[in-house]
C-alpha cells in the first residue's frame, strides 16, 4: 500500500512481479477513491439533479414568463383560471351584500358558494409548475439516478485517479523528462476543472436555449432524462479533456519537438484544429464558437507560457557559461590535470606484469 502514496525512483530497479503487484495496488486505491465518492454522491443525488438540471430549469421559468411552449401555456391558463375565481368571489360578495337586490333566500344559497370557491381556488398552485427532464420507463429514474452519480463520481475523484497513474509512470521517465512532466501533470486536474466549469455555465445554457426553444411552436417539446444527462456530460467531459491542450502543447516544447516560433507560424491552422475539435462536441453554430474561441486562447496562452520558458532557459544558460568561464584572482590560469582513473576489475585482470615474462 505504501506504493500506492510515493513514487519508485527511477534509479529503482523492479520486477515484473513488482510492477505487476505496484499496478494493483494502485488500481484498488483509485477503486476504493470512486467507490468511496461515488457512495457520498448517490447520498447527496437530489442535490445533484439539482445542479445538472439547472440549465433545463431556468429555460423553462423563462418560457413559463415569455408564455412560450407547453409549460408557458399552461402558466397562463393557470394565471387565467386563478383571474376568473378572483372575479366569480367579487361577484358573489355583491350579490350576497344587503343592497344586492336578491331576496334573503337566494342570497343564503349564494353565501356557502363562496366558502366552497375559496377552498378550491387554495388548492391552485400560485407558482407555475417548472419543467424538468421526464422519464418513460419504469425503471429509468432510478438508472438516470445512478449514471448522474458515477459521473459526478469519477469527476471527483479524477485528480486521485491522475495522480496514481503518474506515480505509476514517472519512474519511466529520465530526470529531465521528470522536471518537465511534473508541473504539467500537476496542472491536468486544474484544467480539467476549468472546463467543466466553462462547459456548465457558458456551453451547456447556450445549447439547452437552442435546442428546447428551435421549432418550439411545432413541437411538444418534452426533455427525456437519459439523452439529456448523456448530453450534459457528453458536453462537460468533452471541454475538461480539450481544455488540456496547453499540457500537450507545452509538454511539446519542453522536449524540443517543437519551438514557440513553429507555433506562431501554424497561427491559421489551428484556428482550424480549434473548430475541427469543437465541432465534435454536441452542440449548434453558437455553441461552436463558445467552443472554438477558448481552445484558440488556450493555445495563445500556450505559445505565451512556453516563450517566457525558453528565454528563462536562455537566461540560465547564459548565467551558467559565464560562471564557467571565470577564474578568480590568482587562480592558475592552466587546465587542471586529470586525476588518473581508478582501474576496474577487467582491468586487473587483463593487466600482464612485464616481470613475469623473463
């Protein structure tokens, strides 16, 4: 277990045995993180549905204001329905009153209609009913329940999960590789948030707007659960992984595979990678430009970040030559003389003493 929580050195010399047993082990540690995050989401899986219906949500209390779709004309019949009881009360109250003109008779039949009307129009909803995603089959909320928990689930368990996969292989790569790698692994599990996060508040609304309000007036529009939480996370997921191109692309120039000035020259093409990639998530032309417009200024952010590595590296190595090349006073201006290496075993054993040959 202790594997599970350091790295092996790359000094470190295992077994296929020891890799075989260092990979379960970290396998049943990232197991019991999801497992152990997904119990603590399926308790809290009201509070969940709330948040992942939330764009649905307020599309509907804005078609329930504008009067629009089924649920916005079903609030105004009920707005309707509670102006009408209104003026049936006033109604009955004047015509109850002394000076109705009615004789006592007819005004003692008229009085117990009102406490009757009342009772009923309480039992009208004074806040439109909002619409949320609906479910066909018998079993489909409780399945709809269990995918949206595993998904929040993995989200939250991600960075645990990343980081057993690079303590499993960072002893592969050389010290070098190891100074490069660890600052953009560290940043994986950042990103990813930030594009989930960009997804939920910027991409998904802007979809769901599109998507429930297109051709409105022709269609019942009814959301089902299942296809919109798999677009939901389609969405979500899509833009945490896209949001990892600063790793790719820095992880590239750190390695020398590619320069800053390569970058800036492929300005144009990847505008055109960007809204390649962004028009395989789910989404419309709105979307599409949602996306494309971040995955371009990631990739600025890129070429920024990975300029100001190279000059500190030019800077460092410059600093490092310098040194280098200055003596202090008095120093012996001549190379210093090597010291004689220690002889190795094959040496010892190869070596012939003249002596013996006479």
């Amino acid at each position: 277990m202790a594997s599970a929580i350091r790295t092996v050195g790359h000094e470190d010399r295992l077994s296929l045995v020891d890799h075989l047993e260092e990979l379960r082990t970290r396998l049943i540690v990232s197991a019991a993180v999801l497992a152990v995050a997904f119990g603590v989401c399926l308790w809290q899986n009201h509070a969940l549905l709330e948040v992942i219906n939330k764009p649905l949500t307020s599309q509907s209390r804005k078609q329930v204001a504008n009067g629009q779709g089924t649920v916005g004309q079903a609030a105004l019949a009920q707005q309707g329905l509670l102006k009408v009881s209104t003026d049936v009360q006033s109604a009955l109250g004047v015509l109850t009153g002394s000076h109705s003109g009615l004789s006592s008779a007819a005004r003692a039949q008229l009085t117990p209609l009102i406490g009757a009307l009342k009772a009923d129009v309480a039992k009208i909803p004074r806040t439109p009913a909002v619409q949320g995603p609906a479910t066909l089959g018998i079993g489909e909320p409780f399945t709809t329940t269990i995918t949206v928990t595993l998904y929040f689930a993995l989200i939250i368990s991600l960075p645990v999960i990343l980081f057993e996969l690079y303590g499993f292989i960072l002893p592969a790569l050389k010290p070098n590789e190891r100074r490069v790698a660890m600052p953009l692994l560290t940043a994986v599990p950042f990103l990813f948030a930030a594009g989930v996060a960009f997804g939920y508040f910027v991409v998904l609304p802007a979809a769901v707007h599109f998507f429930v309000n297109f051709n409105s007036s022709e269609f019942n529009v009814l959301v089902q659960a299942s296809p919109y939480y798999e677009f939901a996370a389609t969405i979500l997921l899509a833009l945490g992984l896209v949001f990892q191109i600063p790793v790719l692309i820095l992880g590239a120039t750190r390695l020398g595979l590619v320069t800053p000035q390569q970058l800036r020259k492929g300005r144009r093409y990847a505008i055109v990678v960007c809204a390649i990639v962004a028009a395989f998530i789910p989404g419309e032309v709105i979307t599409l430009i949602l996306e494309t417009v971040p995955l371009y200024l990631l990739y600025e952010v890129s070429i920024l970040i990975a300029s100001l590595l190279a000059r500190a590296d030019a800077r460092r190595e410059e600093g490092s030559a310098t040194t280098v090349g200055v003596r202090s006073p008095g120093e012996d201006p001549s190379p210093p003389t090597k010291e004689p290496a220690e002889p190795t075993v094959q040496d010892l054993i190869d070596h012939t003493d003249p002596g013996l040959s006479d």
